[in-house]
C-alpha cells in the first residue's frame, strides 16, 4: 500500500471510531439527559400518550387527564381550579409540572416512578395503555371550601392541619389563578396566559402558605416566647412580668408601646397568662430578653424553624435571626425585627400545643394507588418532635383558651366548642403597614383541627385592621367546618 492511499485509510479508520464513539455516548451516556431536556418536542408528546394520573379530594378528582383528538393524546383539566390551583399545581406542554403536587410528585402522576415498574410491565404484556398513579389527599373539602369564601378576594393564605396526625387539611393561598389557562393545547393562549401571571404584581403563582416572601408572625410568636418561658421552670403562668405603658428597647431611646396604647395590667406588673390574653407587647419585649436568644432560637426550632420539610412540596423554612443585639432581642419577642414564618409553620405550632406538646409531620397524600386503584404506597403519621411538655402544653391552652373568651380573638369563638387561639398584627416593611394573623385549634379539650391564616394589608396605607377583626373570622369558619359535633 503506498503511502497516500495508508494515510486516507488511517484518516477514515479515525473519523469512523470517532463517529462510533460519539454515537455511544449520545445513545448510552447522554440519552437521559437529551430525553429530560426542556423542549425536546418528541419526548414532551410521548409524555402526553399516557393517562396522566387523577388527584383525588375526598374521592373526587380536583385533577384529572381527558383524551383528545389533537397531537396531544391528553388534555389535563382541573375541577375547582381556584379553590385548588396551589394544591395542584398546574401541567402544560410548553411549561411542564408546575407548582404543586403536579411538580413534586410528576413522576408517580406521569406512570415513570419506580414503585409502578411492575404496573408498566404489566403494561406492556397485556398491551393495555400506560396510566400514572393517582393520589388521594389529605384535604377536607369542607375545611378548603370554608377558607376560601372566608378569606374572599383579600390576599393571604389558610391551613389547616389534624394535630393528631399531621394531615394537611386545607391548604389555601390568595390570589389564586386557573391551571386550566395553562394546561390548554391552545399554545398561543398559553402562553398569553403565563405572561399575566408572572407578570402580575399580586404573584398568584407563589403558594403563600409554605413559601414566597415570608412573614413576620407578629403576636403569634409569643405562644413560642411563652412556651420557651415555661419550658425554662423559672416561669409559671402566674409569675409576674414587667410591663407598662410602653418598654425602651435596650441601648436605645426607642420606646415601644402596647398595641393601642393600652396598659397590660394596672400595676404594670401582668402574669405570663394575663400578658397572652391581652398580647402585651412590654412585657414580652422584656421576657425576650430575661430568656436570651438561645432560649427563644431553640424554643423556636423544636416548633419546626430552620428545617427542611416537604408536604411533599417544599415549604420554605421559618427563621429565628442569628445574630441579634438586645434591641433586636426584645423585638423578635412579639414576633418582629427578622423574625419570618410560613402560615403552615404557624399551624404547626397551634398543631403541637394542640397535641400534648407533640409535633406531627404535616403531609398531603394519603394514598397512591395503581390504575387497577391498588394502594401502593398509604401515608402514616410521624412524630416530628416534642415541642413542649404536657404540662406547657396544658398551659398554652388554657392561656389560648382565655384569648378566645375574653381576650383579642372573641371573633373565633363558636357556639358549644372551646376554642383556643391566638391573634396577630404584624407590621412590615417602613410605612407602618400590617398583616393580621390568627392561630388556634378546637375543640380546646379533645382538638381535632388547628390552623393558621393570615390577611396581608391591602395596601402600605393600613387603616388599622387586626387579627381579630379580620383573620379570626377566617379561622373561625374553617373550625367551624373542621370540628365533628
């Protein structure tokens, strides 16, 4: 073989292993992440040939897969889409899983995950069409519904939680928005309609009960001041606390008042009891700082701040600051400075006073069943933690208990049912603006339902309206809705 022709052979031996190889990796080491790639138009209608899987509210579906005459096999189409959109999240062509359930749990909807290989298999033998799993939720109808008409078109969020167990009852953020718009095979309109909402102000897309920006809690954290308070030993609900017309934050010629310029006591000297009861402001800026930050952080964490947590969507964790100076101390004790909470970790925390002092892990799904409606996988409660003891318990309640009777929550009382809770109006932001909050469980003696809701000011311009004016009477209608009688 003469040279030129060597060298041509050698050069066609090298492109033809090149193009081996590259076809090797493309096939074998890249095919999964090509496959998953955003907009890979093949696999996106290969994903719309099987029966997306139901998502079930008290056996009725809230999420369902119709089929179609189009390119897309599949239409998904939700029931009650405002009263559900953040539960379910939203399933479209050009946006994949969105939000929800549809995005934590996309593979056991879409029929991929691993705990359905035998239904595939069976599947494939059979020759019958692949269907995902479906889930049946934790979520009271009832309750839902309840949060919805109460809180109306005012921005905010509701939960619900069973103390017992965990179970998410209800699960509400405000404003809402229509998954339908975006799981049309109308791309255009699809389109149009993601635009609106990302670009909408009022963020219907953010699920304000486990995430977005989160909130200062205001006079809810002082159940957690209390109980870090009690917890210690040193404080009994009828130990006396300093607390007068106003308290001058430490190192500071800041003074802060009580809400409405009120006395807490008129010998400024109020219990821990009288001080929950009547939400005073000095005397937990004061007990802040009798306890330290290390008390109120650790208190605050066995209530669940700081950690990860998934419903199976992820919740954004609640913060207790790091670092703080003893201003910044005493404010963090009715729940300001950069104290932050989701409405869900606020029910936790009416959740496990509720239930002797433990907390449960809250979950959404009770069951996962096959397309032959077998139980593949059934939820169980989980103790989280022991937030308090039974005794702080007991006493938490009874001061509670006491808010609702004849203190700033009368607005959540109801008729033959004792009712514990808590109100709160949290300021934000410099414009002296605030939300109002309400938690609390019922019935106070044998609880079956504790929750949290929060309405957020309409506008930097607040005209005054607190958490028993306006989040108490959320709460109030979704107890009512809540407890078996």
């Amino acid at each position: 073989m003469n040279t030129p022709v060597r060298r041509l052979a050698l050069v066609v031996f090298a492109m033809f292993t090149a193009l081996l190889l590259a076809t090797t990796w493309i096939q074998f080491v890249q095919a999964d992440d090509l496959r998953d790639r955003a907009g890979n138009r093949r696999t996106l209608i290969e994903n719309y040939s099987r029966d997306r899987g139901a998502i079930l509210v008290d056996g009725n579906p809230i999420a369902s897969s119709e089929p179609t005459d189009d390119e897309l096999e599949w239409l998904r189409r939700y029931q009650q889409p405002s009263r559900y959109a953040h539960v379910t999240g939203y399933y479209s062509f050009t946006y994949g899983a969105g939000l929800g359930l549809e995005r934590a749990e996309d593979s056991l909807l879409a029929g991929t995950d691993d705990s359905l290989f035998y239904q595939r298999l069976s599947d494939v033998v059979t020759g019958r069409p692949a269907s995902g799993a479906s889930l049946e939720l934790t979520i009271d109808p009832d309750v839902q519904a309840a949060a919805v008409e109460a809180l109306g078109d005012r921005r905010g969020a509701a939960v619900a939680l069973d103390p017992r167990t965990g179970e998410i009852l209800a699960m509400v953020s405000r404003p809402s928005f229509d998954p339908n718009a975006l799981s049309s095979h109308r791309l255009s309109a699809v389109d149009e309609a993601y635009t609106a909402l990302i670009e909408d102000p009022a963020a219907p897309l953010t699920n304000r009960a486990i995430g977005g920006d989160l909130y200062p809690p205001g006079s809810t954290f002082k159940l957690v001041v209390a109980a870090a308070a009690l917890e210690s030993g040193e404080y009994e609900p009828d130990t006396e606390l300093e607390g007068g017309l106003t308290y001058t934050l430490p190192g500071t010629e800041t003074t802060l008042p009580n809400f409405g310029g009120a006395a807490c006591d008129p010998e400024d000297r109020p219990t821990l009891a009288e001080s929950v009861q009547v939400s005073c402001n000095t005397s937990f800026a004061w007990l802040a700082g009798e306890l330290g930050a290390d008390a109120i952080r650790e208190q605050a964490e066995a209530f669940g701040f700081g950690e990860p947590l998934d419903v199976p969507m992820s919740v954004t964790p609640s913060i207790y600051p790091d670092t703080l100076d003893d201003a910044q101390l005493a404010l963090t004790g009715i729940g300001q400075f950069e104290v932050r909470v989701t409405p869900l970790q606020v029910a936790m925390i009416s959740a496990a006073i509720a239930n002797d002092g433990v907390l449960m892990t809250p979950y959404l799904i009770e069951e996962v069943r096959n397309s032959d409606l077998e139980v593949i996988e059934s939820a169980e409660p989980r103790t989280r933690s022991r937030a308090v003891s039974s005794q702080t318990a007991a006493e938490l309640t009874d001061m509670m208990e006491l808010v609702v009777e004849q203190g700033s929550g009368q607005s959540a009382a109801l008729p033959g049912v004792q009712v514990a809770g808590k109100t709160g109006t949290a300021e934000y932001g410099d414009s002296g603006a605030a939300h109002a909050w309400f938690t609390g469980f019922a019935p106070a003696d044998d609880p079956q339902i504790a929750v949290a809701v929060i309405v957020e000011s309409a506008t930097d311009n607040w005209t005054g309206e607190t958490g028993g004016q306006v989040a108490a009477p959320v709460a109030r209608a979704m107890l009512d809705a809540g407890v078996e009688r």
